[in-house]
C-alpha cells in the first residue's frame, strides 16, 4: 500500500539548488559528482571528517558545511534557500553505534531534515530507506519473508534499532508530507558498493564471506546488491518523480550475485517459503515499483564485469585471484 502522495517533484535538476546530507558518504559522494555533472548547484552537509570538504569540492559540490543532523537550528541554516534535500546522513547498519546512537541519529536527524525542508519550503526530498526497513535482514531470530517474490509490502518483523529507525523514518516521511504538502520519495537500498574495484574482486570477497556468516540474511535480502553509480542514478530519478512519500522503493541490480538460477537458490536455502516462479537469475524481489514509479532499471551487474565473480552456494571458498 503506498501513502503519503503530494507535493510535486522537480522538473530537472539543471541550475537546482540541491542539499545533500551525508554528502561524503558511498552513495553521498556519488549523488554529489552525478547532481554536479547534470548541472546541478550542489551544496553538501555531513559531519565533516578530515577532508571532507576537499572532497566535496572534488566531487562538483560548491559548498560543504559540517554539522549534525540532530541540530536543528544547524539543519534549518543548511536547508534554508535550496529546491531540494537529498537527505543520505546517518548511521548505516547496527556497526555503526549503540542501538540510541543509530535510532537517535537515523529517527531524530531524519525528522528534523524533513521539517526545515517543509518549513523552508523546498520542493522536494529524497530520503534514505532501506532493504532493513522490513525487519527481516538484521532479525535476530530465524525469520523469513512471507513468499517470494516480495515487496515493499512485505509485513514488518523488526527486532532491531537499524530496521526501526527505517521504519520510523517512513512513517515521518507520511505524516510530514500528509501535514505539508512536502513532496517525498524514499528509496530501500540493498546492499550497495562500488562493484567494479579492483576488477570487481573485493565485492566478490565480501559476498562470499557474508554468505559464509549469514546464509539467512543474504536469502532475506534475496540476494540483491546495487552499485553505487546505480545508486546514484536512482536517487537522481527520484527527485524528478512523483512517488507516494512511503513506503520507500526498492532499488537493486536486477539479477543476483549468485551463479545458480534464483529457484534453485530459493529450494536450497528456503525450501519451506511459498514461491512463484523467478525467471533466471532475476531477482526474488520485486522492482516493480522502481520501474513504474522511477523509470529507473540498475545497468552494471556483476556478471559484466567477469562471470567468475559470481558467488557459488556450492562452494564458497575465498575467490581464487
């Protein structure tokens, strides 16, 4: 179910005064170097660690100003005088912090974006969801998805601050829209690197130990990663794009990074979840969405760069190069 419509998105981003909070993130920085190439006026604010203004300027952005997204007179100051918010600042993954600092900087920062966005009266904001938001990824218990494939519709199992705060966050991004008129797109990210370094190698390596350390996780997941270049694009889409403020979109490459066909994996790994038939290696989420409401289809995949990148469930040995 899609809620929250209103508000009307950009036009273009050409000459756009555009915001990016944790504009020196992975996908941050990429969002910044794509907005600067379409002529987009980009201004970046994060916490600024050593250098981070350097590398904003690197990227195309003109201004970096550093703070946090749990000041709100500091957020209001940033967001003031610009036509959108691509809103990417907070803590990634339960790694990152205690449970409060996640849910306090992903929740409250969130909030507080979205708020000065109305009340400054920009048009549109981009936020950061996540393939977590279902809960079912980073569960402690053993839970899986009600069917494959699933969808942005998939009912919530949430027993973590990450997937919560995700949650939250597109429960906020509803009411926010629903009381402003604030035009709103927040976009489920999965699992997203920059697939092509080192020839592809050191994402090959990484699938193949988490797949090793959670086997559970990755099938919740169904397998899905996103390039950060990818990632980019997408959020650039939305933010030309009129989508319901929730539930967030999910985005990801449109096969897995796995060698076996998707029915296959799914008999192996979870034999006991209802399924419809999954074409190839497609994967057992639906983009559907993304699609429809994004224009948006990922274009590098891994098995472009070198099929032998693909992880095998057979044998997950470390890659052999």
């Amino acid at each position: 179910m899609s809620i929250g419509h209103a508000g009307r998105s950009l036009d273009g981003v050409a000459t756009r005064r555009i915001l990016v909070t944790g504009g020196d993130g992975l996908i941050g920085s990429a969002v910044v170097r794509l907005l600067a190439e379409l002529g987009a006026r980009v201004d970046v604010y994060d916490l600024g660690g050593p250098d981070a203004a350097a590398r904003a300027g690197q990227a195309g952005a003109e201004n970096h100003t550093s703070g946090s997204v749990t000041d709100m007179t500091s957020v209001a100051k940033a967001v003031d005088g610009h036509d959108a918010v691509v809103h990417l600042a907070g803590i990634a993954g339960l790694d990152g912090g205690t449970a409060e600092q996640i849910y306090t900087a992903n929740t409250l920062g969130t909030f507080l974006v979205m708020e000065a966005a109305a009340q400054a009266g920009v048009a549109k904001v981009v936020y950061a969801s996540s393939i977590n938001a279902s809960g079912l990824p980073l569960n402690p218990h053993a839970v899986l998805p009600s069917r494959y494939p699933w969808d942005e519709d998939e009912p919530a199992v949430i027993a973590d601050a990450y997937s919560l705060s995700k949650q939250a966050n597109e429960a906020a991004a509803v009411a926010l829209s629903r009381r402003h008129g604030l035009a709103m797109t927040g976009l489920r990210y999965p699992l997203v690197r920059d697939i092509t370094a080192a020839g592809g190698t050191v994402f090959a390596r990484h699938i193949r130990r988490v797949l090793r350390e959670d086997p559970r996780r990755q099938a919740c997941e169904g397998w899905t990663y996103l390039d950060v270049r990818d990632a980019a694009t997408a959020t650039v889409a939305a933010l030309t794009h009129d989508t319901p403020a929730a539930p967030g979109i999910l985005v990801a490459a449109p096969r897995t990074y796995l060698r076996q066909e998707t029915d296959q994996a799914l008999r192996q790994t979870v034999p006991g979840v209802p399924r419809t038939p999954t074409a190839g290696r497609d994967v057992p989420v639906s983009l559907d969405r993304a699609a429809a409401q994004l224009g948006f289809t990922a274009t590098t995949l891994l098995e472009d760069i070198d099929p032998a990148l693909l992880a095998d469930l057979d044998d997950l040995g470390d890659l052999d190069r």
